[in-house]
C-alpha cells in the first residue's frame, strides 16, 4: 500500500534518522530539516524511518 508522506517541520528536530534509516525516501535539507523526495512511496523503509523519529514528525497517510 502507497503511502503518503507528511513531515511537520515545526517538530523536526534535524536528527538525520529518518534519512539515514530511509534515503530513498528522506533527505536532510540544507536548514537541516527533514523532508519527503517523494509525496507518495511505496517503500517499506517508509514506515521504518517514521517510526525511528524522536518527535512523531513523521506522518504517514493513505495515498
Ligand atoms: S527522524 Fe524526525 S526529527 Fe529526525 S530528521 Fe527525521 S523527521 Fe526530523
């Protein structure tokens, strides 16, 4: 199942897990903040690298 990518950059904490566990999917910004390559992913990690984020930043919706 698809999944959509939210990241509430207000809770970004810029740790880096999300893209370290998930590259494909999350990247670090150059305010190092988090966010999404891509809306929609398929990617199992998806789900992996949100529920590595200290702060719940992460949400993942029905695509
Ligand atoms: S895991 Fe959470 S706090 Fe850490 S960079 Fe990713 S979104 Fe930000």
């Amino acid at each position: 199942m698809p999944y959509k990518v939210t990241i509430d950059a207000e809770k970004c904490i810029g740790c880096g897990a999300c893209a370290s566990i998930c590259p494909g999917v999350y990247e670090m910004g150059d305010d190092m903040k988090a966010r999404a390559k891509q809306a929609k992913t398929n990617e199992k990690c998806a789900k992996e690298g949100a529920d590595s984020c200290p702060t719940q930043a992460i949400k993942l919706g029905k695509a």
